[in-house]
C-alpha cells in the first residue's frame, strides 16, 4: 500500500480555512454595505460641483428617501448572516479535523508493529475520501469514517442515534451505509480481498452493546486500536 501524503484532518482543515475566507469576505461586504449609502451622496454631490453645477442644486437633488438606507441596511444584515453561517460551518469542519487528528495519536502505536496507514484517502464517485485507511501485518483492510459528534451512541440494530441528556437523535447521515459504499470502492480500487468498514467516534461514547450494526463496526476512539488489533 503506497503511503499518502496527507496528514489526518488535513483535508477538513483546508475546508475549514475556505469556509473561513468565505465568512470573512461576508463580513466585509457587510461593512462595505452600510458606508456605501452614506458615501454614494458626497460623491454625486462632488461630481455635480464639477460639472459646474450650485452645491444647493446638488444637494436637493442627491436627497433621498430613508428607504434607500433600509436597502443598503437589511443588505449587510443578509451578509452579516452569510458570514456567520460560514463561520459556523467553518468551526464544525475543525471540530471534525480534530476527531481525526485524535484518532490519528490513538492508532499512532499500530505503525510501529507493522501496520500500514493511510489518512484522507480520495475516492472519487462522488464519496469524498475515507478518513483512515489501515491494513494490518496480515493484509487485513479497513475502511474507517471518523465521526467528530458528542454525547452517547446507541443503536435499534439497524441505524445509530445519539443520546444527549435525555433526547434521543437520529444522526443527519446514515454513516454507516456511507461508509460500507467506500469500503467497497476501495477495495475495487485497490484490488483487495475485502476491506471491512469501521465508524469511529472520536468524543462520542459508544454504548457497550454494540460490535457491530449491519456487518459495520461502531467503536469509539479508546477502543479502535483494541478493536483493529483484535480483527489482525
């Protein structure tokens, strides 16, 4: 297995900065358009008196109604919005960056007892890249999805939900089709026996009752390693 060059959570850091340029260019467009309105008047009015026109003229004619402000205003809050809708955006894609940088120290052992390992693995077909790629002194593959979210990870057998106090969640992605679908395109892609898919989650605890929900392994961070020893 040839080794990638990208770091874990480099993909998603990269994404976070361009969410951030994103936020910023939000914010500044914001800034820009609550002066516009004000410097639009002083402007006309200069270039009117250099057409030889009386300042009074000018003035009376650059008057306009308070609506035209309201414009300018409901615009910069609608930018002042987008800049922190990317902003947002921008500090979940480093939460998720830090999932796989603390799963990336977990499995840190696993390299020096001969396992190989891969981070953000590009597959194309429209299913991004897998997180980690991990292949074991046998020639064992596995297709991890690092999953960044909190609170306590349960199952009814046949799809994951997160608890948080009382509340029980579905989660916004069904992860472990996803990642069953990049287990079998890597192993197509790599010509593997079998690549065998793992979700793993970084800050959530994941109930003791699971092993496995549709032939998908689900294990939290402290438990990986264990887990990909135990698998060989």
């Amino acid at each position: 297995m040839k080794s990638s060059s990208r770091k874990a959570g480099q993909n998603i850091r990269d994404l976070a900065l361009k969410r951030r340029v994103k936020a910023v260019i939000s914010f500044g467009s914001a800034g820009f358009l609550l002066l516009l309105p004000f410097m639009l008047p002083h402007l006309f009015g200069t270039l009117l008196a250099e057409l030889s026109f009386r300042s009074a003229q000018a003035s009376r004619r650059l008057e306009v109604p308070p609506v035209f402000y309201l414009m300018f205003v409901m615009a910069s809050l609608g930018a002042i919005a987008n800049g922190l809708y990317w902003w947002r955006r921008a500090n979940h894609a480093d939460q998720g960056a830090k999932g796989e940088e603390d799963i990336a120290l977990a499995l840190a052992g696993l390299t020096a007892a001969g396992w190989q390992i891969e981070y953000n693995v590009r597959l194309g077909q429209g299913l991004g890249d897998v997180d980690v790629v991990c292949r074991s002194p046998r020639h064992n593959a596995y297709a991890i999805d690092v999953k960044s979210h909190r609170g306590r990870v349960v199952t009814d057998g046949q799809q994951l939900y997160r608890v948080m106090g009382q509340q029980k969640y579905a989660f916004e992605k069904d992860f472990l089709k996803q990642v069953k679908r990049q287990a079998l395109v890597l192993k197509q892609q790599r010509d593997w026996r079998f690549v065998t898919p793992i979700v793993a989650f970084s800050q959530a605890h994941v109930a003791a009752s699971i092993s496995q929900v549709q032939h998908v392994y689900v294990v939290e961070k402290a438990r990986l390693p264990a887990l990909l020893k135990q698998l060989g």
